[in-house]
C-alpha cells in the first residue's frame, strides 16, 4: 500500500532557455510518500554532480514503517552528503577550492502527518483553502537582509549578491537543516520547485495553478507561463495533490 495514501504527483524539469546543462535533478516517489528538489549550486563546478546525487542517494533509503525513523533518514542521508560532498568531491573534481553542492527540499508526508526538510532556497509551497503558503524560507542573503537588516524585498534584491547561498548541500563542512512538522488537510496541495521556476511568478499565478484539478494541469501552467518568458535558469517542479 503507498505510504501516501491518495496522494498524485507529477514532475518536471527543463534547462531553460539559457543554460546548456541542467543542475536541477527531483524525486517523484508517491509510494513511498516521498517528493525531492535539488538545484546544483549555480556558478560552482559540475553542480549536477551533487543534485543527482541527493535524488539518487534519497531514493535508495530503505523501507521504514515507522514516519519517524523515516524522516530521521532523510536528515541523516543529507548530513553524510553533505560530509561527502565538502570534503571527497571537491578532490575528485580535480581542484581542492571548487565547491560541488546543491540546495535541497524534501517532502514526507503519511496519513496526516508530513514533514519539510531543507537547505537552500529551493521551496516548498502549499495551497490550502484558496491560499498559498510558503513553507520554507530561503536561506539566501537576500532572505538574511530582509531578517536582520529589516530591508523590504525590493530593497534586498538589489543588494550585491542577494542571490547568494547561505546553506547548502556541500557548501561547507558543517550544514544545519530546517525541518518544519505539520498536518495534512485532505484537499491540500504542494509545491516543490527550483528558485528558476518560482523567479518571476506572483503568488496569484501559483495560486492560480495550484487550483488546478490535477498535478499534471498546475505543473504545465507553471512551466508555460515561466517559459513564455527569459527562461534563464534550470526550472523544476513537483506537484503533489490529492
């Protein structure tokens, strides 16, 4: 029986009109109840290295009856990529100062119950009763200067380096994961994506997708309305829903 009950997901990824590689890499896995983002860290060497391997390395977790044990997997899984990715690939990759990393957000969900875990500014949004949601909060320097620095958003986004990661996936030895617990709704409906599809979209326009029907109408709408435009980033989504 999946562990995701009713559950439907779809996902997609596409490298957008600008990049030759796409770094962004998803897990679309509704019988274990398990849906998975990670964008290769822009800018950095061979990013698609360290995403695929987090989709893979979470796909091959194994069976576990109880959520809890399940969840503490998934941590677990990513604090070991995390370790191999700082130290192991930046050698193999030929050069001891590259960075090989990746942002990263999963979703769990059993019965009722499910569970957000991320690094990075990859996004988990749920559209319940008619409004949206932004569960995650990005771990950027944009999002820090909105935090300590009090700027509004139009403020932060013309920073230097507001875009920049302030965790992620390999970039550092040491990686703090945020993990947020809440109760599923029975006509809820998710989000997973890369910052390359969110970018540029209004609340109203994932709001209107994700009252859509079915995953596969929301995720088409949202790629459409993002590929009619520049497309410079690798875009992907995950849309889970009942």
């Amino acid at each position: 029986m999946s562990k995701s009950g009713v559950w439907r997901s779809v996902a997609r990824t596409d490298p957008g009109k600008t990049r030759a590689r796409n770094e962004d890499a998803f897990l679309d896995d509704p019988d274990k109840g398990l849906w998975v983002v990670a964008d290769g860290m822009g800018g950095y060497q061979r990013g698609d290295i360290a995403s695929r391997l987090i989709v893979a390395s979470l796909a091959e977790l194994p069976e576990r009856n109880d959520f809890e044990e399940r969840v503490q997997g998934v941590r677990q899984c990513l604090l070991w990529l995390n370790r191999r990715l700082s130290q192991e690939l930046t050698v193999i990759a030929g050069r001891h100062d590259d960075t090989i990393g990746s942002t990263v957000v999963a979703l769990l969900i059993e019965g009722t119950r499910a569970v957000c875990i991320w690094a990075g500014d990859s996004r988990c949004y749920l559209w319940r009763e008619q409004r949206l949601y932004q569960l995650t909060k990005d771990h950027s320097l944009r999002q820090q200067l909105i935090d300590e620095q009090k700027m509004d958003d139009r403020q932060a986004l013309v920073q230097p380096h507001s875009t920049a990661l302030t965790r992620a996936v390999g970039a550092s030895e040491h990686l703090t994961l945020d993990v947020l617990e809440f109760v599923v709704h029975p006509a809820d409906a998710f989000l997973l994506c890369s910052d390359g599809l969110y970018q540029g979209l209004s609340s109203e326009t994932l709001g209107r997708a994700l009252d859509r029907p079915t995953p596969g109408a929301a995720l088409a709408h949202l790629f459409e309305h993002v590929l009619d435009g520049p497309a410079r980033d690798n875009l992907t989504g995950v849309v889970i829903r009942q």
